[in-house]
C-alpha cells in the first residue's frame, strides 16, 4: 500500500456508539477523536461523513481502518446489535481495512502502558515485549473475544465469536435464572444474552422470576447504578458469570500472557469488579488445572480509546513504516 496524502480514518464502531479519530503518521497520537451515536445516523457512510465534517475539518482521508462489532468479511460488515449493514465501497475511502472490534482491542494490547491497566487479580499484565498467547473479551452492547499470538513478524489477532458459545451457569442460582429464561422465551442462553450491556436486564428479569418478584424493565445503567438488593444481586451473579466464562477463554486459548478485559460495562464498576467473586470463578473453572489457570493475570483495560489504537496499529503495520503525507 502507498502511504495516503490525508491523514489516516480509523473507527471503533459498536451497537450503541461509532468511535473515530486520525492518525497522521505511523505511531502518531490519536487525533480529533470523537463519538457518534449510531442510532442518530441511518448508515455507517452517513455516520463517518458526519464526523469528517463535524470533526475533521472536511478531510477526504485515502487510507482507513475500521473495527465493527460484528462479523466482517472481504469488503463487508454487518453490526450485531444494529441495523448498519453493507460494503465499505460505500464510503469513498480508496483503501479500507475491516476488523472485528475485539480483533482490534487484540492488536492494541502490545501498546498499551501500565497507566491503561488495572489489575482484577492473579499476576500483574505482562508488558508488550512478553511474547505470549493473550486473550481480550468484554462486555460492551454485545460481548466480544479475540486472542493474540505471537509470530516472527510481530503479532497475529485471532478474531471469533465466542460469546455466543453457552453461558456457563454452574451454581444451583445460575441454572434457575438459566431454566427461567428459557421458560420464558428464550431457548438458548448462550453467554452474550446476560454477559453485556444487553444482557443484563435479561439477567435482572431472570433472577427477578427466581425470587418470585415481578420483572421490571430496567436498563444497563439502572443496575449498576441502584443500591436495590435485586440489582446488586444482578450485578454479583453477572460478574460470577463472567469470571467462569474468562476462565474458559483463557483454557481454550492458551492464554499463558494474560486474559485482558475490554468493553463498555466493567468501568464503571472496578471497584465491585475487584471485590466480587469473579477471580475466584476465573481460578475454578477447571479444579484440576488451578495452578496453570491461577498464573493468568486477569487485567482491565482502562485506556481511552484502545480499539483506535488498534486500528492504527494495523493500518501503520500494513504501510510497512512509510510516512504519511
């Protein structure tokens, strides 16, 4: 690829909110980052010419990288949690890379800094010259995964879906909540119907039916923020859950350099995050394998905006160095 003569488009594009920025060299600091919401734009190309109006000083980039929260191939997209759907031809760009979202949160990983880090127990994070496996999942609008592998040339994302593998619902609580949504319309639970921004009002209405009390209709932000013992209750089981759902993540890759936690939910409730049982969830999940799954660091990601950084990564890998101008 010739290095482009306008800065560099790359994107962050989820169910709920489309992240951009530019780059203008390789390495460089983000710039004019800013976010849109996906539901006051009918299309990505509408969304993305909105920003490079609003935001970029009308700029016409010929290079971009786009991470999309949901299933990309070739030249297509198709958001998981939103109508947005199509090929990036639409968007005029003469050179388009397409990501998943969390195969770009993989590729930032080696570039993030202790300050983009916090640790939810076990090891502290290993630093971008540790060559191992590394595993990234999240709750966001859906739930993502995405491992790292190390090779000659630098590191390979390994993109998937697996949130939508089985929920793993093991204490007698988990199943009930489990059997009642089944109950009630939903036949199989796999792990992003309670492990997301999503998921967990499904989560609140299903313990709600197991406590006999009758459903409300909360959001996301409800339950996290409420001080009501069913919405704390929510919120313990959620992170149980997805202790044991990072810790078969973490077996299935191999992800001897750590599991890395990204997405929009867990922010905004480190503190409970560290307190709660989900390390010790994330250390049981296989009993036997306690002492190789107990060497795993288990780390949130706190930086800004890392799937941009992944973007630009990828995008400055795939010029080989070359300056922008």
């Amino acid at each position: 690829m010739t290095a482009p003569a306008t800065p560099w488009l790359v994107a962050d594009v989820g169910g709920t909110n489309a992240r951009f920025g530019l780059v203008t060299r390789p390495g460089g600091e983000l710039e004019s980052v800013a976010v849109l919401r996906v539901a006051e734009h009918p299309s990505l190309p509408d969304a993305v010419a909105a920003y490079l109006d609003r935001h970029g000083g009308g700029v016409r980039p010929e290079a971009a990288c786009l991470a999309i929260a949901g299933p990309v191939q070739d030249d297509r997209y198709a958001l998981t949690n939103a109508d947005w759907a199509g090929s990036v031809s639409a968007l005029g760009i003469p050179y388009v890379e397409l990501l998943n979202d969390f195969e770009a949160l993989a590729i930032s990983l080696p570039h993030l800094g202790a300050d983009d880090l916090t640790s939810l127990g076990g090891p502290e994070p290993t630093d971008g010259t540790v060559r191992k496996v590394r595993a990234v999942l999240g709750p966001g609008t859906g739930l993502g995964v995405a491992g790292l592998v190390p090779a000659e040339s630098g590191w390979i994302a390994v993109p998937g879906e697996g949130g939508h593998t089985a929920v793993p619902a093991i204490t007698d609580l988990e199943i009930d909540i489990v059997r009642a949504l089944r109950s009630d319309g939903v036949p199989y639970v796999d792990a992003e119907h309670l492990l997301s921004g999503t998921g967990l009002p499904r989560l609140h209405r299903g313990l709600s039916m197991v406590r006999g009390v009758a459903p409300e209709a909360v959001t996301a932000s409800e339950i996290v923020a409420s001080d009501d013992p069913l919405a704390v209750e929510t919120v313990e089981v959620f992170l149980a859950l997805l202790g044991g759902f990072a810790g078969n993540v973490a077996l299935t890759l191999g992800a001897r350099g750590g599991v890395y936690l990204g997405g929009g939910v867990l922010p905004r409730i480190v503190e409970r995050a560290r307190a709660s049982t989900f390390r010790a969830r994330f250390e049981m999940t296989v009993p036997a394998l306690s002492g190789y799954i107990s060497g795993i660091a288990t780390s949130l990601i706190v930086a800004e905006q890392p799937a941009l950084v992944g973007a630009a990564a990828w995008l400055a890998q795939r010029a080989s160095n070359v300056e922008l101008v």
